[in-house]
C-alpha cells in the first residue's frame, strides 16, 4: 500500500501548535505582523500572496500588503523594502518572487532586514543556514523536512537525491538535510539539467524530491521500489477544464505511486507546508525582535 502523504493535515497540525505562540505574543502586546510585497509578471503570484495573508489573518497574525505597478522603476520597490524595514510594527517581509526583469531579485533580497527576511533569501541567512546555525529555514525546504517527519521518514544515513538545484529549493534543502541532527543526516546528491544520468541518481535513492519546475518530468520507471517521493512542483499545463489548465507536479503521480511507498500529492502535498513554515517564521521573527520567548513547533 502506498502512502499518499497528507500536506494539508499536517500543515494544519502546525498551524494549531503555533496558535499558543501567537496567543502568547498577543498577550505581551506584541501583534505578529507580515508584509508581503507584490510586484510579480507571474499571474499566480497574486493568489500565492493572498492566500498566505489569509493564512495568516486566520491564525492572528497582521498583514500589510503593498501591490506595486509592474512598470514601477527598481528604486521604488527598494524603497518599499526600507520603509518596511524601519517599520516598527512590521516583523517579517516577503517580497513574492519573480520580479519582472528591469528589478536585479539579489539587489532586491539584500536590501531585506536579514531580522525580517522571513524567507530566508538574504546572503546573511543563506551564510547561516549553510554554516548549519540557520535564523529563518527557507520555508518549501523546512516543509519537506517536516513532511518527512511527520510522515515517519528517517533521513539519518538515507540516500536523498534532489532533483533541481535552485536557491530556493534544492540548494537550501540539500543543507538542511546534510546538517547533523533529526531530520538531516542524509546523504544528499543534487541533480540538474546537466546532470548525465539523472535515472541512476534517482534509482539509487531512499528519498526522491523533484523540484526542477518539469510537468512530471520523474516517473515510475525512475524509481526504486519503497521509495518515498516528494513533489514540489507545481505547474499549470493545459488541459481541457473549466480554466483551460490542470496543476500537476514534476512527477508522474501515477507510476510514481505504483513503486512509492509514500508520495505527496499536488495539490495537498508541499504547497501547505510551505505556508505553514512561512507562519512559523514570521512568528519567530516576532519572538526575537520583541524578546518575548515563544515555543515553535
Ligand atoms: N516565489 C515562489 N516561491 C516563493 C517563496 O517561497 N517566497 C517568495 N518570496 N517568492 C516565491
């Protein structure tokens, strides 16, 4: 029998251990607050930002939301970030990435408050995390450590191989997994489109997460049977529904499942997870720059 992971109850199980944080804030008159900042040529992004501002209005936490024109020149959005970076009230930033082309994103994420920068973007927390002392986990990376956790997956000694090597997924998830302590220890290789014989790589692993932005670009043929896989991908690919487009993931769920002993499903796998660690993070940042002390799941 194959596990299909559920992303969205243990997410939820998440969100209800960080309501006692919050509540604990709110007490000491401290109001978590998360700004989001949207300036995206990508039309998903619009509802990727409201649904984590739901998801934290619902939880407690305050947002303010700043939209700005996509023509805005790079300078206005810096100054965004800097206002909310002397803001008082303001705990965590996100700005939704991508940014169009005329706005350099590192320019961008290096003008983030590293105290704020509740993604993990920043160079300072991108050091940190590599030097195995991390401030902010990135969030996609942190809700697959915990996804593999809650899902009864040992990484101490297990072969993971990532496929797709990007700085918000693969590069920081390959670190989280390679730090010593529960929920790394693994040995981790990570595939790319370079990569010669990415079956062999994928073939040889305990734990495959595909994160490469490829429509079911791993299937069953690649696997291993027993293998625990996780789904990152999210990908709109046409389809003959009501929108003109179907979400799938960057494996093929159906031959995958044949030889997974677990598998995340997209929807409902990592896209909840990621959310949830965004809410952890902003709750954080709002412990340590209050000094009120909050217990974190
Ligand atoms: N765009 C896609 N994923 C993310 C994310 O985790 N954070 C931000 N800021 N933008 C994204």
């Amino acid at each position: 029998m194959t596990d299909v992971i559920d992303g969205d109850a243990i997410a939820g199980e998440i969100r209800d251990e960080l309501e006692g944080a919050v509540q604990r804030l709110r007490d000491e008159g401290v109001a978590p607050t998360l700004a989001t900042v949207l300036m995206s040529p990508d039309p998903a992004s619009e509802t990727y930002v409201s649904m984590k501002q739901r998801d934290c209005e619902e939880l407690g936490i305050e947002t303010r939301d700043v939209e700005l024109p996509l023509d805005s020149p790079a300078g206005d959005l810096y100054a965004t970030v800097e206002e909310l970076n002397d803001g008082d009230g303001v705990h965590g930033i996100l700005v939704q990435m991508p940014v169009p082309d005329h706005v350099d994103d590192r320019e961008v994420i290096e003008r983030i408050d590293p105290a704020k920068d509740v993604d993990g973007f920043h160079p300072e927390n991108v050091g940190r995390l590599v030097a195995g002392n991390p401030r902010f986990e990135p969030c996609t990376p942190h809700g697959v450590q915990k996804l593999l956790d809650a899902a009864g997956v040992d990484t101490e000694g297990a072969d993971v191989t990532i496929v797709g090597r990007s700085d918000i997924v693969g590069k920081p998830l390959a670190n989280l997994l390679l730090d010593k302590g529960p929920g790394g220890n693994a040995t981790v290789t990570v595939c790319h489109s370079r990569t010669e014989d990415l079956t062999a790589k994928t073939r040889e692993a305990d734990v495959v997460v595909a994160a490469a932005g490829v429509p079911e670009l791993v299937d069953g043929s690649m696997l291993s049977e027993g293998v625990v896989v996780i789904d990152v991908g999210v990908n709109q690919v046409d389809a003959d529904t009501e929108k003109g487009y179907e979400l799938v993931g960057d494996v093929e769920f159906e031959s995958a499942s044949e030889k997974a002993s677990a598998i995340t499903p997209v929807p409902g796998g990592v896209g909840p997870m990621t959310r949830a660690m965004l809410l952890h993070n902003t709750v954080k940042a709002a412990s340590e720059q209050s000094g009120v002390d909050v217990e974190l799941p």
